[in-house]
C-alpha cells in the first residue's frame, strides 16, 4: 500500500506543479489516476479497520 500512497502523492504533486501546462486530456487522464489510487487506498483502510477490530473482539471475547 505504500507504493500506491506514494503514486498517489507523486501524481498530486505533478497535477500541482504543471496543472497549467498540461492539456485537457493529460489533466483528466491524472485526475482518474488520482480516484483510482485514491480509491484503492480507501478500500484497503476499511479492510484494515474491519481486520483490526475482529481481532479486538477476538480479544476481548477470547
């Protein structure tokens, strides 16, 4: 995950710096990358935080 968090970081710092220099087609080609790593990252908080907190009943059931 951390590899996509910095993809993530990498592209918005792209889309930052050269937001004028790009084209339409550049900005929303980055902008979907963007949502989809976003995305990802997202998803795989939520799973974390279900995993962490099954254990934690686990833990205090068990």
């Amino acid at each position: 995950m951390n590899i996509k968090a910095e993809q993530l970081a990498g592209l918005s710092q792209t889309l930052f710096e050269y937001h004028d220099k790009l084209d339409h087609f550049q900005l929303k080609a980055i902008c979907s990358l963007v949502y989809d790593l976003a995305g990802d990252i997202h998803n795989w908080t939520e799973k974390e935080e279900e995993i962490v907190m099954r254990l934690e009943d686990e833990q205090r059931n068990g």
